[in-house]
C-alpha cells in the first residue's frame, strides 16, 4: 500500500486512538495463553512503553527513542522466546483490538495493521518446537 499524501499514519489517527488501541491490546494478550509467558512485569508500564513505541512507528513523536534509544525492537525482544505461533497470537490479539475501535475501517488504520503485520514476522526468534 502506497500512501498518496504526505501525513503520517499517527497525523491521521491521533494520539487518542493510539490510547484506545493499546487499551483494547492487552487485555486480549492478557488473555492468550500462547503470550502470557512472555509478558511478565508491570502492566502499566508495558502498556506505556507501546504507547511510546506506536506514537514514534506511526510518524508521531519519537518518545520512545528519547527515552530509551533506538527501538531496535528484534533485539530487545531477544530474551523472549517469540515463535512463529506467539507472532500469530499477538497479530490475531491487535486484530481484534483494531476491529474493537474501528480502526480497521480507516485507510490509515489498515496501513498501520499492514506494517505490524511485518513487525510481527521479524521478531520471531525461535521455532514452534522449541520446549
């Protein structure tokens, strides 16, 4: 998908959209038995950092590099066992959290979902049979 104009997905959707998404995420990550081992620690604080890391992937303000550095997503997920059946479930969870808000009805909401869609198949680290 090619974006013929020149504002950013975040300029189309906003901050408040960001908040529901993330919002409507982590109960459903929360809720997958294949995610739970994998997303230990504070609640509130994972849900911060994603609000960060989608306002800057999405065209916003880089939040998430001025506090942490560069995302490097792919290495900072190294320590997690992300198996091809773990990206689906986290795909299938934003999904449901895009359907739950109504983003996936806007043309930038499904450009946004087309590039996690990516996200995804790169953090994948280790196979489904791995014990």
């Amino acid at each position: 998908m090619t974006r013929l104009h020149l504002r950013s997905i975040y300029e189309e959707i906003g901050p408040e959209t960001i908040d529901k998404l993330v919002d409507a995420f982590y109960p459903k990550v929360y809720a997958d038995l294949n995610l739970i081992p994998i997303f230990d620690g504070d609640i509130n604080e994972i849900m911060r950092k994603q609000r960060m890391f989608l306002t800057q992937f999405t065209g916003g303000p880089p939040l998430y590099s001025e506090e942490f550095g560069p995302p490097a997503m792919r290495n900072r997920h190294l320590p997690h066992e992300i198996t091809p059946l773990r990206a689906e479930s986290w795909l299938r969870c934003m999904k449901e959290a895009f359907e739950e808000i109504g983003l996936d009805q806007q043309p930038a909401g499904k450009e946004f979902y087309e590039r996690l869609t990516r996200v995804a198949s790169i953090m994948v680290n280790t196979d489904d049979t791995t014990p």
